[in-house]
C-alpha cells in the first residue's frame, strides 16, 4: 500500500509492504526516509544501511539512492524543497547528520495527524494547507537538527496578544478578512516573524492555530447570519469563503454538532 500526498513544498510518502525502487536522485529536495514496521535495505551513494524502526536516514539532494523492504516493513518518506530547507536555517545550506533516531509512534502519528488534515482542507483555502505545511516543516528540521521543542503547556488567553503590536496587528487583519483568502506569509509579515516560528507564537498566545482561529470567526458569523437573516445556507458558505455548500456543511456540523438548517429551525 502506497499513501502519498504532496503541497508546494514538500511530499509525503508511506509504504507498506513489498516494495523496492531503482537507484536514483532528487536535484533540489532532501529526503527523510523513516522505518515504522520492520527493517529496511537502503543504499545511499554506493553504501548499504540496514534501518531499523525508527532509524531515519537523511538525504541531501543529488545523492543517488535507493532502498528495498519486505511484506512485514513499511516506512514513512518526506521530501522537501531544499530552498524551504536554507529558510529554516537562516539561508544558509544545512547540514543535517546522515543517520538520525526518531520515536516510530510519534512521527507515525503526527503523519496521521498532517495527511488528515491535508484530506480535510477545502482545496480553495490556502491558509489550512500552509499551516499543515508548515507544520511539518518546523517539525522536521527541529527534529533532525537535534531541537525539537518541547511541550510549554496550555497556552494563554488570546487577551495576552493585546501586548504586542505585531502580533495585534495579525488579529484586526484576521478579524477584516476572514472570510476571503489568507496567507500564512501575510500573516508572518505582519508579525514581524518567520513563518515558522509564527504559527507556533500565535497558538502560545491564542490556544489555536491560524487556521482554526479563522473557522471560529467563519462559524460564529454564520451563526449570526442563519439566526437574523434569510440568506441561503449556499450563500452563506460561499460568503464566508468556503468554496462548496458540502464543505461548509461539514465544517459547521463539526463545530456546532448540528446542519445549518437545523440552528436556524431552532435558534429562531
């Protein structure tokens, strides 16, 4: 079996069983390639690696590859824009260790986790896809450059963002524009950080990610919309920025429990 899903900037790749491919190269992206079940055979630059769960081994691009795993093996790929690479390490080339030890259940479930939420995104909604995006990311670099964050506890109340101007400028843009197109890089400018660390000062500051601080204003405004006006449930998908009537329902009936129709039948 073969999962694989990819965005601008990387690819994300799991396979289970027989499998084995021919040597070959990738000129502008880094590879992590991670056993979850079994061993792997892997041969990089005319050298053989026997990779056990959770042995990752990294390639940079332009080094010839290749590995092979049995019916009982499966192993998670990630392939990244070497450019989003130089980013992440302040512009220059990184130089990440060949070998690396990674937990199997954790990255195992955070791939859940990412390839879920990259299934879920409404393809017209730019923001969720960036945020996934970036999420992994953050993720793999800390990871493979032996910094991984650790879990600070539940975040402040997003009164706190009050304090920093940037950071409050980033809401009066959100709060103007949640219901058209928002972009992770607008967002960052705006507060005056990279990306990367953006996305995880906003959840500090506000318990949520962009991406869900955004479908909280969109469900709220649609609540008010179903309860004192008489615009089509259609109409008011598409005027808070959903691009179909079944994904707006969806969000909404996961936010709220219940279909559009049924609040306004019983919040009027």
């Amino acid at each position: 079996m073969i999962v694989q899903m990819a965005t601008p900037q990387l690819e994300l790749w799991r396979i289970d069983g027989e499998f084995v491919n021919l040597p070959h190269t990738h000129d502008d992206e880094f590879q992590i390639t991670v056993p979850i079940r079994g061993a792997c055979r892997f041969t990089q630059e005319n050298k053989d690696y026997d990779l056990q769960i959770g042995d990752g081994l990294v390639q940079h691009p332009r080094e010839r590859h290749s590995f092979h795993i049995g019916l009982q093996s499966g192993v998670l790929i990630f392939k990244v824009r070497q450019s989003r690479m130089k980013e992440l390490a302040g512009g220059k080339e990184p130089e990440f260790s060949l070998r690396q030890r990674l937990d199997p259940s954790s990255v195992a479930g955070k791939f859940r986790k990412w390839t879920n939420a990259l299934l879920a995104c409404d393809p017209s909604d730019r923001l969720a896809k960036e945020e996934t995006e970036t999420q992994v990311l953050s993720y793999l670099y800390n990871a493979l450059s032996g910094n991984q964050p650790r879990d600070r506890g539940r975040a402040p109340s997003a009164a706190v963002f009050g304090t920093d101007p940037f950071l409050g400028r980033v809401l009066d843009y959100i709060h103007a524009n949640y219901a058209g197109e928002i972009r992770i890089d607008t967002l960052a400018e705006l507060a005056a950080q990279s990306r990367y660390h953006f996305i995880r000062s906003f959840k500090e500051e506000t318990g949520s990610t962009p991406y869900q601080y955004v479908l909280r204003l969109r469900m709220e405004e649609a609540k008010r919309r179903l309860r004192n006006s008489d615009e089509s449930v259609t109409d008011i998908g598409f005027g808070l920025g959903f691009s179909s009537a079944s994904q707006f329902y969806r969000v909404f009936m996961k936010a709220v429990g219940v279909t559009p129709e049924q609040f306004r039948h019983f919040r009027r």
